[in-house]
C-alpha cells in the first residue's frame, strides 16, 4: 500500500486498487504520485493493469478539498491530466472494473482504460462544470470518442451520469456484472491477453493510440516489425503443424 494504492503482483497482471474508501477513493496528489510510480514501473516491465476501487466505489473524483486550493498555474501542470495520459498510454492493457461512483476525475481515469467492466451500481460522470471547473483530464476528447459527440456533449454540458445500464448501452463499459464477477472477469481478460504475443499486444496498443493521420502507415510499420520476429513464426508454424497432425490424424 503506498499513496492510497494498493498493489497486488498477479500471475498474468497487476492489480491497483484506489483505496481512500473514507474519502469515496477521492484523488488526491499522493494517489497521483503513486499512480505515477506504478506507472515508470509498467513502462518497463510491461504488463497488464487491471484497476480498481475499494468499498463499493471507483472514485468519486479529484480531490475537492485539494482542487479547491489549485490555481492557475496547477491547471497549466495538468496534475490528474498528465497522469492519466501515462495511464492510457502503458505499453499493456488496461482494465478498469468500476464499482459504484466513477465522477470527475474517477471517470476520466475510466475513460484512459482500454477495456471497462461495470458493476450494477455503477454511477458514471462528469459533474465538472457544477463545481466552476470544467473536465479538463481526458473527458473532452476521450469520453468522446468512446460514445460519440451527442452523448458526450449531453454529458459534460449538462453534468448527466449514467447508470450503469445507460453506461453499457453507450459502450462505455463492454460488461455490467455482480462486483466479484467483474474482477473476475478482468483477471479472466488479462489471463487471455498473456497467453498472446506480447509484442503484438503492444503494436495493436500503439495502433489504437495513434492520430487517425497516422493510418494506415503506423499498422504497416508495426506489422513489419512482427513479420521479421522469430515469436511470429513460432505461432505460425505451431498452428500449421497442429492443423496437419490433426489431418493426418483424421486419414489413420
Ligand atoms: N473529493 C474530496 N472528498 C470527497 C470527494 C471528492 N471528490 N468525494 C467524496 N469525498 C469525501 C466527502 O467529503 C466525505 O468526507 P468527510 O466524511 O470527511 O466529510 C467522504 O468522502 C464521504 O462522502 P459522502 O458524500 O458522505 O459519501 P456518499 O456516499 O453520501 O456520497 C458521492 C458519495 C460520490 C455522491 C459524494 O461524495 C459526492 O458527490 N462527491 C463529489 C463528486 C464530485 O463532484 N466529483 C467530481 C470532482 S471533480
């Protein structure tokens, strides 16, 4: 436990759970200070996050006694912002399981997860501008181009949240399950990205992440790395094989 992050080293992932349950898992500048410690440790040893709240929430947003104090020049830093972008941009996956409230902040740490698994209770938004600030740590931009400019602008404009079903109908969470069923089913989804080619993993990553100018180029570049790489044919050539001693198999 460091910063109100708690850590735990899995098998084929790591899991980082917000835990300042008393403050709603509010993040402060030592959540964020510890996020971006696990962060410089991802970046190298590049493995799947799957993140987490404790007590029944995700995060109910920046820290408001901290934003309060923030002026200009802590806007112009981009203390949560910066952040998140570290998140979003890991080599590996991220899975975001969120429980209860996602709001603000906790929802623009949602948004920088590529694949999100709600829970029933699941209450997700920005309510940013009813605090005199406006969502300035992804949501403008991510949140849009998760479920598009009508809802998103419906959502920042006017502080909506979504349930959770609003939320799976809008394909800002791809599951909504019971809240032991939705860890489990991110462990279950870290447990299959292991078992495939890292560093193909990390080229789709990369791909995804890139400007929509950057297509096609980006893809060929990466898969011309991948064509070269000795993992590639391993896979390959252990498909062919198991398809002709299944063959050969069939003709006995
Ligand atoms: N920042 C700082 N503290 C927060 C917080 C936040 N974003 N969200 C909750 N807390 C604190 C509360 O101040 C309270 O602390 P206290 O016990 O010292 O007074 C504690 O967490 C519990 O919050 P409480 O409001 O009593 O819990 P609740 O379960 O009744 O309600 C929420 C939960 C999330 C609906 C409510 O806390 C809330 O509206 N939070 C702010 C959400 C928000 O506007 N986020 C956007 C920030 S950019």
């Amino acid at each position: 436990m460091s910063g109100g992050l708690r850590i735990e080293e899995r098998d084929s992932h790591v899991l980082a759970v917000l835990d300042r349950p008393e403050k709603r898992n509010a993040i402060d500048q030592e959540l964020v200070d510890a996020l971006h410690r696990l962060c410089a440790r991802l970046e190298v040893e590049r493995r799947t996050l799957v993140l987490a709240g404790s007590g029944g929430t995700f995060a109910a947003g920046a820290d408001i006694a901290q934003l309060r104090e923030r002026r200009a020049t802590d806007a112009l830093a981009g203390i949560n912002t910066r952040c998140f972008q570290r998140i979003r941009a890991l080599p590996m996956p991220v899975i975001a399981v969120l429980d209860g409230y996602a709001l603000g902040g906790g929802a623009e740490l949602a948004y920088a997860a590529d694949i999100r698994i709600g829970t029933p209770t699941l209450t997700i938004g920005n309510p940013e501008t009813g605090l005199g600030i406006i969502a300035a740590a992804g949501a403008t931009w991510r949140l849009k181009e998760i479920v598009g400019d009508a809802l998103a602008s419906e959502m920042l404009l006017t502080g909506r949240l979504l349930s959770a079903d609003e939320a799976l109908a809008a394909g800002l969470v791809s599951a909504v399950l019971e809240p032991e069923a939705a860890l489990a089913r991110a462990v279950e989804l870290a447990d299959r990205i292991a078992a495939l080619d890292p560093a193909a993993t990390q080229a789709t990553k990369r791909s995804l992440l890139a400007p929509a100018s950057a297509h096609p180029e980006i893809d060929l570049a990466e898969q011309a790395v991948l064509f070269e790489s000795p993992e590639k044919l391993r896979r390959m050539t252990a498909f062919l094989e198991r398809r002709s001693a299944k063959r050969t198999q069939e003709t006995r």
